[in-house]
C-alpha cells in the first residue's frame, strides 16, 4: 500500500489560518529563480523525467512562502507549547507511505475526513519537539538556521517556513543539501489527519528526497560528501537481526519498530535534511532530482509488480495517476501486455504513452464487457474503485493488488462469491523496502524509466500543495516535485 487513496472531495476544506507567522523570509525567493525556459531547456537535455510547468495558480490559497517575504517581521524560533503526551507506537507507523490518487490524473480526490481530522485534534501543537526531545530540530532565526523547513504548524493545508538547526550529526548520520523532494498525497494526508489524529505538529513532510551530502558521521564508511543519494519512506527499524525475521530477510517495511521519515522527525520539505546512513540510496551522478517521487510513488508499484508478473501476463493497471502512471511504465518495460484502467476516457492517450497497449473505461460498458475474464494480474493504485468490478476483469485464479493507501476508516466492500467462484487473491502491498529500492533503481537505469512530473520551486510549495489537495489550479501532471536551487541563491545556511 501506498501513497494512493479515496474518491472524496477536498474542496469543503478550509485551509486553516498558520498558527506560527512571526517567520520571514527577507529575500525574495521566488523572483531571484532561473528562468523556467532554461529550467526546461536543462532539463529536456536529460530525456528524463518528463516534466512540464505548471501554471500560475488562481489565488484560492496564496502561497504562505510568497507571504512570509512580504512580511518584513522578526523572525522568531517556533515556540514550544504544552505538549500531548506523544502517542506510544501506534498503528500510525504502518502507514507511513501513501499516496493519493488525484483526481484528474489522480483519479481521485480527497474527503470529509480531512476536516474531520483537521477539526479532532489540536491538543499536540509543537509537540513535535517534545516528542523527540534532545534528538530534535530547533527552531532559530534565519541567521543561525542550517536549514529552512516548510512545516504545517497545525491540522490544515497551509504550509510556512521553520528555520531551524539540526541535532548532532551521530556517528551513523548523514545530512544532505536537498536538492529536490518529491509532494506525495499522502504528505497532504498526513498534515489534515486525515490518515490518524495525534499528528505532531510541527510537521515537515517529504518522503521523497534527493540531495547531495554535505557531511557524513565518524563511522559512516559507504559514503562521502559530494554524493549524491536518495531517501524514501523509511528511516528507521529496530535492526536486532537475530531477532527480527522481517529486518533479517530485508523486509524492514513489516518490522513493528519501523520508523517512517516524518512525523515527527522532520522529512524532506527543507533545504537540508538528516537521518540514519544505511537508509540512504547511492545514485549516480546523473541520477534526475526531478525524479523524487522514485521513492515513495515507485517504491510503491515496483515491488509488487517485480514480485508477481512475469513477461507474457495481462496486467491492468487501475488508477492513472501519481501512482498508476509509473505502474504502466514499469509493468511494460517488465514485458507484460498492459491495459489501463480508468474511470475517465481522458486518460486513454496519456496511458498508452506511459505504455499501456490497452484501456478500459470503467465507466464505458461495452468496454467493460469486453474486458470481463482477460487479466493475469491488476494492481490497483486507488481506493475509490469497485473491487467486484476490478475482479471481474480477472481470469479465474487472478489476483488483485492492492497499493494506494486508504484514509482511515475505509473498508472494502465487494461480493465474496464472485471471488470464491472465480478463486481469485485479494493482496495489498506496502510500500516497499530498501532491498526493493535497490532493484527498483537498477531497474529504472537500465530502463530508463522515470517520472512524469511537475517541478515548483521551494518557494512555490504552497501551490504545489494547493494543486494536489484542491486541484487549484489544476491537479499535478502526475507527480509535483520541489526544487531548492533556486531558493538557495537567496540563502546561506549557518555552521
Ligand atoms: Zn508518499
Ligand atoms: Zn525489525
């Protein structure tokens, strides 16, 4: 499962006011960027990833980042408040990863749960902290900052800068510049509560990293500065290998110690960022940043689709979106005859670029009724789809994968007979593990397989967000990813 979700509505959802505004940002970041056309000259240079500009959003929700400069307020640290006991280790842990399908080229959109869960829970404001005690950012003024976060300071959609410095790099650390993070529905998700309340906030998301290191612990061995690396999902597991068979078998993603990247460490929406060494991936040199979302939106499709298909199988891939769109790639780059599955007839061109020999409107009968009884194997990238009518697609004996992460509370509902009749498997999968990671990155070289994305500056983050969460103005082509380089002309970081 995923980084994928529910067919609900967020547009009842009132971005909610910032709670921490005594933060500028004195430069002004968004102007002193490289000139898109350049940006899109460079990057077309490369071949990889797609990506294509994204429009200059309607002012719905202006951007907290744009605000900030205009703000000529002292900077003050975030301040510690009364925290919430921290929730122990909760079931929050076992969906760290997950992405929603947009709707447009998501497919989906999101719901009611999202003002639910921005209503429920305002007791663990800058409990973030708290929760992690000496091991935590600090807060500070731009001056001293070794980095600049942008953080949901509470339940809602608005994100505003955090300057802060980093705890003591440990021995087995590394810290990277950021160069380029990946904005994963699930980030959305996470900062509403619309996955579990007890969030703590302030909460930097991104899960999808790519960066150069900028210093290595005493006992890192792997790595240098100068590398470039990658960070996905996971930042941690217990690691007791004589104990743990999932940690032992390099299935950390099931270890019941497994530690997401965010919440309420700080990911990846920031200009640097820090964690545990042997969860970074070594890239090339030439590897894309623009490429990000990799490691969630990737490490969420690949892993199933490299365990369960084989050349010569009919896959269909639900959900033509973030997720689904790297599905198609990869399902056809495995040799597999692919047909896309979609419940918008606007998705068909797109869909056969990304691979897909054949679709099928879900929504279009006759072209359901064709399709009844064809496919090996379907993996399903959204939540919002009827299970019995994806299974009727399946040959008898066909499985069902399923990988977009619902929102709290979802259940599934389908004709159990139909299932026992055609003796098909209903699966999910989990966002995958380092070993997974590794083969997907192999996999993605000597394929050239990479992303369709939409790239937004640092500054811009709140219209990257805006895009994904109400599709203001327009929901992301596939992936949004956020660039540093240009924010970083505007600022030095501190020792
Ligand atoms: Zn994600
Ligand atoms: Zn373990």
């Amino acid at each position: 499962m995923g980084c994928g979700t529910s067919k609900k509505s967020f547009k009842d959802v009132s971005p909610t006011k910032v709670v921490q505004k005594e933060v500028k940002l004195s430069n002004n970041v968004a102007s002193a960027t490289p000139s898109s056309k350049n940006q899109e000259q460079q990057i077309s240079s490369q071949k990889k990833p797609e990506i294509s500009k994204p429009q200059q959003p309607q002012s719905k929700n202006p951007s907290s980042a744009q605000k900030s400069a205009k703000e000529e307020k002292s900077l003050e640290p975030a301040k510690k408040a009364a925290a919430s006991p921290v929730p122990a280790e909760n079931s929050k842990k076992l969906l760290n990863s997950h992405e929603v399908p947009q709707k447009g080229h998501g497919e989906t959109s999101i719901d009611g749960h999202l003002s639910e869960g921005i209503r429920s829970n305002k007791a663990n404001l800058n409990n973030t902290y708290e929760a992690l005690k000496d091991r935590s950012p600090q807060p500070c003024t731009l001056g001293d900052a070794q980095g600049v976060a942008m953080a949901f300071y509470e339940p809602g959609t608005t994100l505003s800068p955090l300057p802060f410095r980093h705890p003591e790099l440990l021995d087995r650390e590394i810290r990277i510049n950021v160069t380029h993070v990946g904005c994963c529905q699930g980030d959305v998700l996470w900062g509403t509560q619309a996955f579990f309340p007890g969030v703590h906030y302030p909460l930097v998301p991104g899960h999808e990293i790519v960066g150069i290191i900028d210093k290595v612990g005493e006992k890192v061995t792997k790595y240098q500065p100068g590398d470039k690396v990658g960070f996905g999902v996971w930042r941690d597991c217990c690691e007791q290998y004589d104990s743990c068979l999932h940690c032992r078998t390099g299935n950390e993603n099931s270890c019941s110690k497994r530690v997401g990247t965010y919440d309420p460490h700080f990911g990846g929406y920031a200009t640097s960022f820090q964690a545990k060494g042997n969860f970074f991936y070594k890239l090339d040199d030439s590897f894309p940043g623009e490429a990000a979302p990799l490691f969630c939106a990737g490490m969420t499709v690949f892993p199933p689709l490299q365990k369960d298909v084989v050349g010569g199988m009919k896959v269909g891939v639900v959900g033509i979106g973030g997720l689904g769109h790297l599905a198609l790639k990869f399902a056809r780059a495995m040799g597999t005859e692919v047909t896309a599955i979609s419940t918008s007839s606007s998705k068909e061109t797109d869909a056969k670029e990304f691979g897909a020999h054949h679709f099928i409107n879900l929504k279009d009968e006759k072209q359901v009724k064709n399709g009844i009884g064809s496919l090996d194997y379907i993996i399903n990238t959204a939540t919002s789809y009827d299970i019995g009518q994806c299974c009727s697609l399946l040959k008898p004996r066909g499985t069902l994968n399923l990988c977009g992460a619902p929102t709290a509370g979802e259940n599934l509902n389908f004709n159990l007979l139909q299932i026992l009749i055609n003796q098909q498997r209903i699966q999910a999968s989990l966002v995958g593990s380092r070993l997974d990671g590794e083969a997907m990155l192999d996999f993605v070289r000597i394929k050239n397989i990479y992303p369709t994305v939409e790239v937004y500056k640092f500054a811009d983050v709140q219209n990257a967000i805006n895009s994904l969460a109400f599709g203001n103005p327009h929901y992301p082509n596939y992936r949004a990813v956020l660039e540093m380089g240009s924010f970083m002309k505007t600022f030095t970081p501190a020792n």
